[in-house]
C-alpha cells in the first residue's frame, strides 16, 4: 500500500511536470488547435444562433437577454466554469420593434424599406395612419420655428442635400500587401498626437459644426413639443441599404420620442423630390415598438478555463467582444462574428484538452453600441477607475485582453496599441500562421472598441487587424448584417490565432509586457 501511494505521488508529479512544461508556442499544440480549428470548427454554429435563431440584441432588450442565456448554456456544456451573467450597472430602457410598415399610397402604390430608430415611439392608433407630408425647410434654428404648430400628427421630413452617387468600387475588399507594409512601417505616435480639436485651426468648420448641433436640438425639441405621427429620416447607403441606430433616449425618465424611421435614400429622395414639386403625397404607415423598464440593469456574460499552475492561476487571460447589436439586422458583422470566435476559440481551448497554467477568461459584453458601457463597468469595478487610477489587485494580475470587433474579415495581424515591447513575442506567435495570412503587427492604435478599456488602465489590450470585406460600406450598423454576409473560412482562420494567442500567453512564464501606466482622468471622456 505504501509503495502504490509512493507510485502514485511520483505518476502525479511526472503529470504536472509535463503540464507545466508546456510553454508559448508549443508547436504540437498549435497544430492541434488548427486542425481542430479549421476541419472541426463550430463558429459558424454559434453565429447562426446569435444572429438567425436570436435576432437583434439591442442592449436591455429582450433579445440581449436570450442571447446571453444562450452563450452562458453552450459556455457550461463545454465545461468552463464561474459562468455567470453579470450585471455592470444601470442602463435603462429596454426597447424592441414589433411592427414596421410604410409606403407610399398617393400618386401611386409602393412599399418602402423602412426601420424604426431604437427607442422611439409609435405610429398613434392600433391601425394604418394615413397622412400628408409636412417637408421642412430651414437652414438654422430660427427658421425651425415657423413650424411651430404645424406638425401635429402629420408626417414629417426636413430637406436633404444628399443625392446618390454610383459606386464604381466593389463593396468587399481585403487589405493589399502594400497596405499592410505601411501599416507595419508605421512609427510611433508622439505624446499629443493623437485625439485634440478636430476643427483646430478651422474656425468656419466649427461654426458649422455648432450650427448643425443646435439645428439638432431645436429640431428634436420640437418633435417632442409637436408630437408629429411619424418622422422620416434618411442616412447614407444605396441599393436598399440603410444604416440605422438610435433616435430616442434610453435613460430611465426620457420622454418617449415620437415614431421616427429611417428610409432608403432612394425611397426618400424620391418622396422629397414629389412633394417639393407640388405633387400631392400621401403615406401610410403602422410603426409599433416596445419599451421594457421592469429591469433597467445591463449585463455581461462572463465565464473561465480556470489555471492550474499554483503559482500562475490567480492570474488571468481574457478575451472578448460585445454581445449587444443594433436592431436593423441581426448583427452579424458587429458583432455575432466576434463573439462566436471567441466562444469558438475556447471551444478549441478546451477540445484540445489544455489545461492552461493561468485561468483564461472570456467575457462577452453588453452595452458597446452606446459606449462601451459593459466593459468599461467591468474594468471600473474590477480592476481600476481610470478617472482616479486607483488600482485594485486585478489590474496586476491580468496579462492580456484580446479583443475581435471589426467584421466578418480574417485576422492578418494585431494592432499592438503603441505597446512595442509586445512586437517581438506576436512576431514569433503569428509565424505558424503566415500561410493564413497573418503576419502584420502595426504599432498604430485603433478605436471604438472593448480593448480601449483595458488599455485605458494599463492593462495590455488588444485588437486584431481585420480585413474589412463590406463592413463599412455595406454591413456595419445597417439592415444588412445578416448571417449571409459572414465569411466562414475568415472565422475559422481568426477562432483558430485568437485561441493560439490565448494558449501562448497563459503558458507563459511572465506577465505580458506593459507600457507606462496611464495617468488619472478627471472624466472618462475620451476612453
């Protein structure tokens, strides 16, 4: 007996000897993730759920909620532990559409492409409403005025300038070996380089910035004061694309806006162009959409890998991307596609039976569209407050945040944000991923994402460098972003680095290199 429990001491030894032997850039252990990763991979069968089975996730809707409990399920049933959805604080209203239906009724028949802006209203009565249309013109403030009850359950729409020029370029583009050259050439920003006034030295663009900003606010003022049956509002796009986001306020207490949609730049132009000519126009329209306050919270969906080096696992790992979409489509580009490769590279993670020394955490975030409210609560709560920078134990203990929220486009390096210690560790992590496509690290910085959180408290975060595809000119905020414009083998490709460079920085022996740590913020304005 004592000589099996000596045996079996040694056998459990040898066990963790050859666990903790494992360190970055394990080739044995790549080339089982990327085989996993590219003839297993599941990231399409996450995708298709978030987008086609949930539909939209606008931050606190419903949708958002069934999305999380959906990723909080697959995330148990591959065996990761702590799951939990989290609330980061209060948001607000909820909201949802539940009807949208407009065309044009006079001098002819025809239906238009048509989404209501998030949080606002309905169309008045539980039928069609049929009305005239009531075009504004005015070129400031005062000139708004002489509307001044004349809005009053009638259709409204303000004078646009915009017309429709032919697009010559194809939508779908990937970054050019010349592109990506400059961007690995790029030098480092100087301190003041980036951010400041962007009207610096031009005072008649400020001016007509201002101007514009206050023709805003008069103009919604008096849609709240009027109370106009249904608002038209036109964005850029063609060919039926329109890009749409929020018109209401979410705050608990906000006066409901009235009902507001957006049309297709050819629906609108054409309803303009008729009614400036004097030809009678008439709409009819059933605009219905509802608002949730019984739960005012916003939520995050967090779970772990824990680590199982004694000396490493109380340090951490993360990755992520936001959970939450806008409402015109299923967000499938922004941001389905980033959450289903990290939910897929911990799949990876975990079918290849790693057993990582620190724990890795992947955190799926709400609250991004309106500013990047879930993963800044995360890091205000634990880790630091980057208004004061005082700094809890976490800030210490997490090595890196990695971060996928640019579209459908495989990943073909990593933004190192102004972090050159990390260029040569990423150099020989992305060399068994040179044939893929992957091979640039641009000390340059980019924005408008979760990473910036992170970074913001000097943690080492991250973006990956994405081929665009049509995310911009096609995908991005619009009723478009569907599940069929998603690229499979783009997230096969980027589920299969993103769990890589995870691995990589758990089995490493030290933290991440860090850069200097930021000084304190009197607001977050500017994060």
């Amino acid at each position: 007996m004592h000589m099996k429990k000596i045996l079996l001491i040694g056998l459990c030894q040898f066990s963790l000897a050859c666990l903790f032997a494992q360190k970055e850039g394990d080739e044995a252990i790549v080339a089982k993730l990327k085989e996993e990763g590219i003839r297993n991979s599941q990231v399409m069968d996450h995708a298709f759920y978030l987008t086609d089975v949930n539909g939209p996730r606008l931050t606190a809707s419903p949708g958002f909620m069934t999305a999380a409990q959906w990723a909080k399920s697959k995330l148990e049933s591959w065996g990761l532990k702590n799951v939990q959805i989290e609330s980061w604080g209060d948001f607000g209203k909820g909201w949802q559409q539940e009807r949208c239906y407009v065309a044009m009724t006079k001098p002819y028949y025809v239906p238009f492409i048509a989404q209501p802006k998030a949080w606002t209203g309905s169309t008045p009565g539980k039928n069609v409403m049929s009305s005239d249309i009531v075009l504004i013109k005015a070129k400031d403030s005062a000139e708004l005025m002489q509307y001044a009850g004349k809005l009053k359950g009638k259709i409204v729409m303000v004078w646009s300038t915009d017309t429709l020029k032919p697009g010559f370029n194809a939508d779908a583009a990937r970054y050019t070996e010349e592109e990506l050259d400059k961007m690995a050439k790029a030098e480092p920003r100087q301190p003041g380089q980036q951010g400041g006034n962007r009207f610096q030295g031009n005072a008649a663009a400020m001016q007509t910035f201002r101007t514009r900003q206050a023709f805003a606010r008069t103009l919604n003022e008096l849609y709240v004061q009027e109370k106009p049956a249904l608002i038209l509002s036109t964005s850029r796009g063609n060919e039926g694309t329109i890009f749409v986001q929020g018109g209401g306020q979410y705050t608990k207490d906000a006066p409901e806006f009235p009902a507001n949609v957006v049309l297709s730049s050819d629906d609108y132009l054409r309803v303009q162009r008729l009614v400036n000519a004097g030809i009678p126009v008439q709409l009819e329209a059933d605009v219905k959409t509802k608002f949730f306050d019984k739960d005012p919270k916003g939520y995050n969906v967090i779970a772990e890998i824990p680590g199982t080096d004694p000396k490493l696992k109380d340090e951490v790992v993360m990755l992520g991307g936001h959970l939450d979409s806008w409402h015109g489509a299923t967000g499938a580009t922004d941001n389905a596609a980033g959450c289903a490769v990290m939910m897929e590279a911990v799949r990876l993670i975990k079918a290849a039976n790693m057993n990582p020394r620190r724990t890795i955490r992947i955190a799926l975030w709400g609250g991004e569209e309106q500013g990047l409210f879930g993963s800044r609560n995360y890091v205000k709560t634990h880790v630091a407050d980057p208004a004061t920078m005082q700094l809890q134990p976490m800030q210490g203990k997490i090595s890196a945040y990695y971060n996928l929220d640019n579209g459908t486009g495989k990943i073909r390096g990593v933004y190192l944000q102004g972090n050159s210690a990390v260029k040569p560790i990423f150099a020989k992590w992305l060399e068994p991923f040179k044939d893929m496509g992957a091979t640039t690290l641009t000390i340059n910085n980019t924005g408008g994402t979760d990473h910036l959180s992170f970074d913001a408290v000097g943690v080492p975060g991250f973006q990956f460098i994405q081929d665009e595809i049509e995310y911009d000119t096609r995908t991005h905020h619009s009723n478009m972003d569907t599940y069929d414009h998603l690229v499979p083998d783009d997230l096969k490709q980027a589920a299969t680095i993103v769990a890589s460079f995870v691995y990589n920085t758990a089995q490493r022996d030290e933290l991440m290199p860090r850069k200097e740590l930021p000084k304190p913020r009197e607001t977050q304005r500017g994060f």
